[in-house]
C-alpha cells in the first residue's frame, strides 16, 4: 500500500511537470521570457533527482537540525531586508549571480512544518494528560516560534507569506489536539482586532495613512480589490478564462495580456490555453495528489510523520485553493503562487524537499 501511494504522488509530480512546462512556455512566446523555461525545467530535474537520491533513505533525523535550521533562516531573512533585490517594491530575494534568485521564506514553510513537528511530538511525549493550562502553554509556544518568521516576512512586505506560516501552525496544533476552546477565544479576539482594523481603515483614511504608512494602505486595498472585481490582472484573467471554451486557444495564444503570467496568474493562462477539458485535468490531478498525501497521514506512522504531512498538506492546499480563487475572483490577490505550476525555483525546490520528507521520512523506522 505504501509503495501505491507513493506512486500516486510521484504521478501526479510528473503530471504538474507537463502542465507547468507547457504553458510557462505558452507564456514566453508574446511575453519574451524564455529563459524562464529552461530554469523552470532544471529546477524540476533538481527536484526530481532530489526525490530518486533520497529513496529508501532513512531522514526522520533532519527534526534533530530543525532549529539551527530555524535560526539560521531567520537570519537570512533579516539580512534579506537589508541586502535583498527590491522588486515591485518587495525585498523577497537575494540574488545570486548567474544562478538566479533566492526565496529565503519558501524555504521557511518548511521549516516551521519540521519544527512544530519536532515541538509538538516533544510535549506529546512529555505530558499525558493535558491541562488547559499546558494547552495554553504550548499554543504560546508554537505562536512564538511562528510570529519571529512572520515579522521579518510581513516588512518585506509579503502577507500572503505570513498568511501561510500562521495558517501551518494552527492546522498542526488543531491535528495536536489542542482544546477547542482557545481557538474560539482566539477567533473572537482576532474578529474584534479585524472589524476595529477595518472600521478604522475605511472611515478614517487619512489618519490609517498617517499611522501605517502608504505602503500598507496600497496592501489593505489590493486585498480588498477583488471585492468589486476591479483592477487590470483580475479583470483580463476573467475574460481570458470565460472566453476559452471548451478547448482553449491554444498554445501561445492567449487572448489577452495578463500581468504576472508565469507566477501568480498562470493558471489563467493555463485554461485559456486548453479550456475547461484542460482545467478539469489539472483540478482532478491535484485533488488525486492532495488525497493520497491525506490518506497517507492516517496510515501507521509515528506522530512526528503525521504533524509534517498534515503542515505539508496544509500548505499546499491553502495556497492551491487562494491562487485558483483569485485567479476567477472568489479570493483577494495576495501574490500566492500555484504549487509545482507556477515559475519559480526556491517554491519548486522547497516542494519538492517535502515531499520527499513524506514519501522516505519513515523508511525502516519502527513506529512509535
């Protein structure tokens, strides 16, 4: 059964490989990027031959390395607000002369998934019986581990990142078992902070200006931008999808110009490209890939495996759900990539290492 499931995630990886591929190379036959196609396919190859030379190795130890690794991230990050490449006004990368760019914070996903592992299976050993007060304690804890990263994050600025580190963190502690009545108090106090926020912001403009400055301004209101179905992405991204039909345009034929093509809004492009018969293959791979990694969590796996594919799963499913929902309207546009389509080394290579910390993370481990 286990070599089955891993088959059914492998598959699913070449599958996206094809559809990734294809329309990245759709887009830069009008948009003139065609070296993103070559790095594209090499980050694949990298990633794949990331996943055949760790087979049947033994990898559960890395949660030994999780908090140098923590650290050192950390450190990247700030450094990154100091020396990063300001694109679109963002500091998110470090450039890396004749290699390309450099995402510290994709990697961060993955870190913060292995040490909330590591803490959570740690106080899971530790206390039998939990107190509220022991709940209360670790909730603070993996909180504290989560707000450092998303601090350093948020002043690239990068929302949707931070969007994801908390979200990670509150799937693995409600999978810890933490009681339900934090999280109500949690989302009582967060709904109170939200509306003052909101009230403030769309009453009081002038001083909301003042006090967060213009930048933020601009961040609230791309967020609440989808709202009226405004601006230049959402709206050609609608019609390029609403027009395709049945069977899409074509390879690099899409209809009309749509900014941040090859990242954010590439499945746009996609299904302009092949239409619904297109959309409808690449939905049911990715639903086909989501299940086996969530069946494979309720298998007979220690607790330390299980948090790392819950994280995982969490990860790519918000941001599959986020990047298609903004990308037909349903969702605000927070600059969420699609997971293994869109362009982009740092994302692809930081997949791919869960993915192999799930497929070979438990080999030959006795369960405990």
């Amino acid at each position: 059964m286990k070599n089955k499931i891993k088959y059914m995630v492998v598959i699913p990886l070449i599958i996206f490989f094809i559809i990734s591929i294809t329309t990245i190379y759709s887009i830069s036959l009008t948009n003139n990027i065609n070296s993103v196609v070559t790095k594209q396919v090499i980050w694949y190859l990298v990633g794949f031959f990331i996943i055949i030379l760790t087979t049947k190795k033994k990898l559960y130890k890395i949660l030994d390395y999780s908090i140098p690794l923590y650290i050192f991230f950390n450190v990247l990050l700030f450094l990154l607000l100091i020396f990063g490449t300001e694109v679109n006004g963002s500091k998110c990368w470090f450039t890396i002369p004749k290699i390309g760019s450099f995402q510290p914070s994709e990697f961060m996903k993955i870190i913060l998934i292995l040490i909330n592992a590591k803490t959570l299976s740690y106080y899971d050993k530790k206390i039998g019986n939990r107190t509220f007060k022991d709940d209360v304690k670790i909730f603070f804890i993996i909180m504290g581990i989560t707000l450092i990263p998303s601090i350093l994050t948020f002043l690239e600025p990068d929302t949707g990142m931070v969007i994801i580190y908390f979200l990670i963190s509150f799937v693995m502690l409600f999978i810890f078992g933490i009681r339900k009545s934090i999280f109500i108090i949690l989302i009582a106090l967060v709904g109170i902070l939200a509306g003052t926020f909101l009230y403030f912001y769309f009453n009081y403009q002038d001083n909301f200006i003042n006090m967060f400055g213009t930048s933020f301004f601009y961040r609230i209101d791309r967020l609440l931008d989808w709202s009226n179905k405004s601006g230049m992405q959402l709206t050609n991204a609608l019609a390029s999808i609403k027009a395709a039909g049945l069977f899409g345009f074509g390879i690099g034929k899409t209809p009309i110009y749509i900014p941040e093509a090859h990242t954010d809004f590439i499945f746009s492009v996609y299904s302009s490209n092949f239409g619904l018969i297109g959309t409808v293959i690449l939905i049911t791979t990715i639903l086909l890939f989501d299940t086996n990694l969530l069946i494979y969590s309720t298998k007979e796996i220690d607790k330390k495996h299980k948090y790392i594919i819950i994280g995982f799963v969490t990860m790519i499913l918000y941001q599959q759900i986020q990047n298609i929902g903004m990308n037909i309207g349903l969702l605000p546009i927070t600059g969420i990539t699609l997971p293994f389509i869109s362009y982009g080394g740092s994302s692809l290579i930081s997949y791919m290492l869960g993915i192999t910390l799930i497929l070979n993370y438990n080999q030959d481990k006795k369960i405990t």
